[in-house]
C-alpha cells in the first residue's frame, strides 16, 4: 500500500482518532456534504489505534475512505509505531522494546478487543488482523507535505536543519529509539527550525482547543478520551467539530511563537 505524501490544495486535517469512530464519522460526513469535499486533500494526523473502543472499525473505515476519495493520505502516531513494531510488522532492534511499552504503557487493551484477540497475545492479534490492515499499518508515512504546510504527528526539533529532518522523516528510520517526531511531548509545544518556511500541523499533545500559532497548529482535542474531536480545514483555518456542545473557540495567536504561548498539554 502507497500513501501520498506530497500534495497540495485545499486540505481538512483530522486531529488523533484513537479509536473514537462515531466522532470521526460525523466528521467525515460533514466533510462529505462539503461542496469542496471531491478537491479537498483528506489527512488523519495519526494515532488511529488504542483508547477509544473500536480502532479495527477506525482503520476500516480509513481504507474505506481511501478508496471513495483518493485525495486521503494518513501519517503514523507513535501508537501505530508502537502496535507494528510489538507485532512484527516492521523490522525495529530488539532493544527498543516496542512491545513492552505498547502493552504496558499506550493503553492498547482496547485495540486487541476490536480485533477478537486476548490481550497480550501478540501471535493471535497478528493472525486475527486483515491482511489489509497489515499493509496500511506498516506502510504509514511519518509526515506529508504542503507548499504552505508540513504535517507530522509530533513537530520537528527546533535546532536541527529542517532538511535533515525531513529526509530522516521520508526515510522512516525503524532503528531509532522512541523518534521524536512521532514520540515527543514536548515537540508539539516548540517553533520548527528557522529554516522551515512551512506552518508545522500536528497532534499527539492533547490541548482543550485548537492552537493557531505564528509557524505552528495543534489539533489534538480529544486524546482518545473525551471532548469534541477537531478537523481543521486550510488554507481557511476553520474548524469542524465532531461535538459542537463539547467544542472549545480555538486560540488564534498568529503573530506568536510557541514559546510565547507557554502551552502545556491537558
């Protein structure tokens, strides 16, 4: 399996799912009764598995989604990174643990429910997961990118080269432990390098509203656990809610760096 990962035009970005399908749903369907939706890039920021009580349906109804509008690309969570790397899925050194910390630490209980698996039974989960499931898992992309936008799940490190990033990004480097750009919880909350011309997009820290900042947006709104899931449609930085009764008016700072801001994660 393929994903696109450079792309342009108008784009709705869906902030962390974890397994949450009715919100993602009722944001697929209002983006569907978009008169925009057939030219309109359709990006799930990543961590699609584990917390919420039906990942295997959420990665169901991706491939779904996929296949009605080809303008859909998905980037890795470091919750997918963890799920392929404890199954087998990709080739990781046996040091970094993968499946360890994905069973004891990324509340993955939920993700072998969904597929009919006993917990901690990595052998039957592989065996229980559609061949399919198993190609769009291990194929991830770990960023896309926009002329006016760079998507990746956790940010970039500030005082590293954006092009030297962004090749380890393309290359998705299996060796290295816990990768930041997927795994950090203090990325979401830093400036990209200044060499980075693109307005950085990424989830991964939970945060009560959608963050505008100066070279960053934060999407993440729900962590897997409660609250209105978001997708954030650019150029126009509007925002479509999964609940609006739960959803929060969103920090628009665009003349501040994160720094300013002084954001944590909820």
């Amino acid at each position: 399996m393929e994903f696109e990962t450079k792309i342009t035009g108008p784009v709705a970005v869906i902030g962390d799912v974890h397994g949450q399908v009715e919100k993602v749903e009722r944001i697929l369907d209002r983006l569907r009764r978009r008169d925009d939706y057939q030219r309109r890039w359709i990006i799930f920021i990543g961590d699609l598995v584990d917390r919420g009580r039906d990942p295997k349906r959420v990665i169901d109804l991706v491939l779904e989604n996929i296949i009605e509008h080809s303008k859909t690309t998905v980037l890795s969570g470091n919750h997918e990174l963890a799920m392929t790397g404890a199954l087998g899925l990709i080739d990781v050194p046996q040091e970094n643990d993968w499946s360890g910390r994905w069973l004891d630490h990324y509340s993955s209980q939920t993700t072998f429910e969904s597929y009919g698996a006993p917990f901690g039974d990595l052998q039957q989960l592989r065996e229980r997961m559609p061949t399919d499931h198993q190609s769009f898992l291990k194929n991830i992309p770990w960023a896309v990118e926009h002329p006016e936008y760079f998507f990746v799940h956790s940010g970039l490190e500030v005082n590293t080269p954006f092009e030297i990033q962004r090749r380890i990004l393309a290359n998705r480097d299996f060796t290295l432990n816990r990768p930041p750009w997927l795994c950090s919880k203090r990325l979401p909350f830093e400036d990209p390098p200044k060499d980075c011309h693109h307005i950085v997009v990424s989830g991964h820290a939970c945060v009560p509203q959608v963050v505008f900042s100066r070279k960053r947006i934060l999407i993440d709104t729900t962590g897997g656990n409660s609250g209105s899931m978001s997708c954030v449609l650019l150029p126009e930085n509007q925002i479509i809610f999964s609940d609006t009764s739960e959803a929060n008016e969103p920090i628009w700072q665009p003349q501040s760096s994160m720094r300013e801001l002084n954001l944590r994660a909820r």
